[in-house]
C-alpha cells in the first residue's frame, strides 16, 4: 500500500515525494521526540505551553 502523495511546485516543476498519516512517536513522546529531530521552534512553543499548565497556581498536582 502506498502511503505517499506527490506535490508539484508550478513554478519550478519541482516534484516532491511526501509522506502522509499519522507520526506515532512524535504523539507518544511529543517533548523527547522535537528534541530529537532538533525541532527547536516548536520544543519552546510546546515546552512553554506544558510548563503553564502544570506550575499554575489553580493546578491541584501541588497542593
């Protein structure tokens, strides 16, 4: 079964091979799994949204 779709530039006729479905390391280890594939931008952006949902004030984890 092919799992793939290919996308052509109109502008250059490059053609790309892209895959598609699902990535189910990236939603098991969504943290672990941008620091290894160095995806720095989007650790931050998803490191800064965890760290305010856990180390709120209203959160009952720490009281």
């Amino acid at each position: 079964m092919n799992h793939s779709v290919n996308f052509k530039n109109p502008n250059t006729g490059e053609i790309k091979k892209i895959g598609r479905g699902s990535n189910w390391a990236a939603l098991l280890f969504n943290i672990f799994y941008l620091i290894y594939k160095k995806d720095w931008k989007w650790f931050v952006i998803f490191f800064l949204i965890d760290s305010l949902i856990i180390f709120t004030p209203w959160n009952s984890a720490f009281f």
